[in-house]
C-alpha cells in the first residue's frame, strides 16, 4: 500500500514485520522469476518484489531504523510517504497516511496503542546473552530468542512459528497483536540448505529462501487466524556479498548490500 492509509488501520488490524535477514534483493527476484519461491509468488503484489534501499548496511543499524520508521525507501526518486514515523520537527516524508507516534521507537508506539507486542529474533543481535543482543528486543513486551532461532539451525523458522502459535493460542482475540520476525536462515553459513554444499555461495543463499518460502503459509495462517485483518511488511534489513569486488558479508557500501527486496500487503483474516 505504499505507506498510504496506515494509520487509520491502528488497532482494527494485526500487524506483522518480517525481516528475512541478509537476503540480497537479486537473488530474491531471480527465485521468484524462475518458480522457485512459489508462495511468494502469489502474496507479493502482482507478484514481483519492489526494489529499495536499506536504511543501513548491517542488522543492527537497520532496525534501528526500521523501528523509528524508516522502512526501506522506494529507489525511485521522492520524497516517499512514510508508513510509520517518530515524530521530530522537520520531517518531510510524513504524510496524511503515516502513522506518527509520539515515542522513540514503532513498538512502544504500538503498546501504548494497546497492542501486544512481540519480537521473535534470529541473529545475533537479538541473542540476549550479551548486553547488545537485549537493546532491540527490550522495545518489545515479550520477546524470545534460543539457538533453533539462531543461523546455525537449518530449521530455524520453523523453530520460531512454533513460538508463534503458543503466542498467539495464549492471547485474547480482541488483543491487538504486532508481531516481528527477524528469520535468520538467509544469513551466513547457509550452506547446509544444500546437501554436500562446503561453502556460502550464491546457491546456498537461494537454497535458503526456498526453506523460507516453504513456511510462509504457515506464518500467515497463524497472524491472520484471530479474527482480524492482518497488515504485513516483508523486506530485508541489507544484502550480502560472497567475494563480489573482493568482499565477504557486508557492513560496507557495495550495491548488493544497499539494494533489498521489499513488500507490504494486507491479509484479510481468516
């Protein structure tokens, strides 16, 4: 929906962000153009992904951004609508369909709202074993990481819906819900997404969107089965390299990490 029309969805709709952590934006398109992302395929609007530019060239920094509502910005030029925004004097990209909110960050925005509030991290940066790993999760009411979340478990979403669907069977209907899913399984090592495989490469990352897409159905299921309409944003946070111009990973200003595949739709409950 392009940012317009979103905060009048506030409290009548359920809210859902998925951070498909590390997916570069052309192996992204490249699957869904060869028939391999097939769930994709059907949810994307007129199912391609729109092409835009990370606010940050690694996890942290990007969510940062991300919960203070700066989406990923449509690579065409502006100024853009914003979806979400923390209110500060001179912003531009505010519009009669932002969600402006008078708090440092989207959910404790939205539990001020009266949404439940949940993060469901995947990488590093939400592992609360460290002091760090706690910042981001600590803007939400409940949060959960363990090690099935984490990179090194080929089933980590599935891991993460299972938390879900405890969530979600444990909360009153007429509860709001915002739930975030930062999934892990594109991030390095992927390898293990195909058999034999010793090394991260390009077919790897793929490999790994397949699993994703695998589980999309059922993540949708468990957001949209309370009764309410279900607004989605389903992006990456930044791209990632594998020896491309000599770099391995990201945190640095190279295109395939800047450029990221981006989505947001409504789901109509079920």
């Amino acid at each position: 929906m392009g940012g317009c029309g979103v905060r009048e969805l506030i409290g009548s709709h359920d809210l859902l962000f998925v951070t498909l952590d590390t997916l570069r934006y052309d192996v992204a398109a490249e699957c869904l153009a060869g028939g391999r992302t097939p769930y994709l395929a059907k949810v994307l609007p007129d199912g391609v992904w729109e092409r835009r530019h990370t606010p940050a060239s690694f996890t942290y920094a990007a969510h940062h951004a991300f919960f203070a509502g700066f989406l990923p910005t449509p690579v065409t030029p502006g100024p853009h609508e914003r979806m979400f925004a923390a209110r500060f004097g001179g912003s531009e990209t505010s519009g009669p369909g932002t969600y402006v909110f008078d708090a440092p960050d989207l959910p404790t925005a939205l539990a001020a709202a009266g949404y439940h509030t949940v993060c469901l991290g995947g990488v590093g940066f939400f592992n609360p074993s460290a002091p760090l790993g706690r910042v981001l999760p600590g803007l939400f009411t409940e949060a959960h990481w363990e090690r099935a979340f984490g990179v090194t478990t080929p089933g980590c979403l599935d891991a993460q819906l299972d938390r879900l669907e405890t969530i979600v069977d444990g909360l009153p209907p007429e509860r709001p819900l915002f739930t975030f899913v930062n999934v892990a399984a594109l991030h390095q090592p992927n390898r293990h997404y195909v058999p034999g495989a010793e090394s991260d490469d390009l077919s790897t990352h793929a490999a790994a969107l397949e699993y994703v897409d695998g589980r999309l159905d059922r993540l949708f299921t468990l957001v949209t089965g309370r009764g309410r309409p279900c607004q989605v944003i389903i992006c990456s946070d930044h791209g990632t390299l594998y020896g491309e111009d000599g770099h391995t990973g990201h945190r640095v200003a190279h295109e395939a990490v800047w450029t990221v595949p981006y989505a947001d739709f409504i789901l109509d409950a079920r």
